[in-house]
C-alpha cells in the first residue's frame, strides 16, 4: 500500500533575506535545502510550487532550477503528476 504524503504547512517555515524584493535561485536553493535538512521537509512532504514562488517574489524558473539541484543532492524524490 503506498505511502500517504506527510502534510505540513512548507511555505509558513520559510524565511527570506529580501523580504518584498525578488529571491535570486541561489536563495531559494538555499532556503529549501535548509528547510529539508532542519527535518522541517520530512520524505513525502508536498512542494506547492506556485506558493513557494509567490513566497520568494521569483517565477517557477528559479524554483524548479533550485528543486533539480536538490533531486540531484539526494534531498527529494520527483513525484510528477501523470495525466
């Protein structure tokens, strides 16, 4: 039986060193890894990217740039939506 993805608030533990300026790639990078880390993340924990983006004032581009360095750390699975 497949696992039920854990449900935490991910955007209410980010914080920003730019707060109302846009967030470069590498911030948000830095921003997601330490929340993973922190166990904040835990495995099965949704990524709202369109929240994520509006958090950081940064398109999807950065993001998703972020979130594949990640994949590629061992930090996160990629559970893409079929359909």
């Amino acid at each position: 039986m497949p696992r039920e993805p854990v449900s935490t608030d991910l955007v209410s533990r980010l914080s920003t060193s730019t707060p109302g300026q846009p967030s470069s790639q590498q911030e948000v990078l830095v921003e997601l890894r330490r929340v993973i880390l922190a166990g904040n993340a835990p495995p099965g924990t949704p990524i709202p990217l369109d929240e994520v983006a509006r958090f950081f004032d940064c398109s999807l581009i950065p993001l998703r740039e972020s979130l594949q360095t990640l994949l590629g750390e061992g930090l996160g699975e990629d559970h893409a939506q079929a359909g």
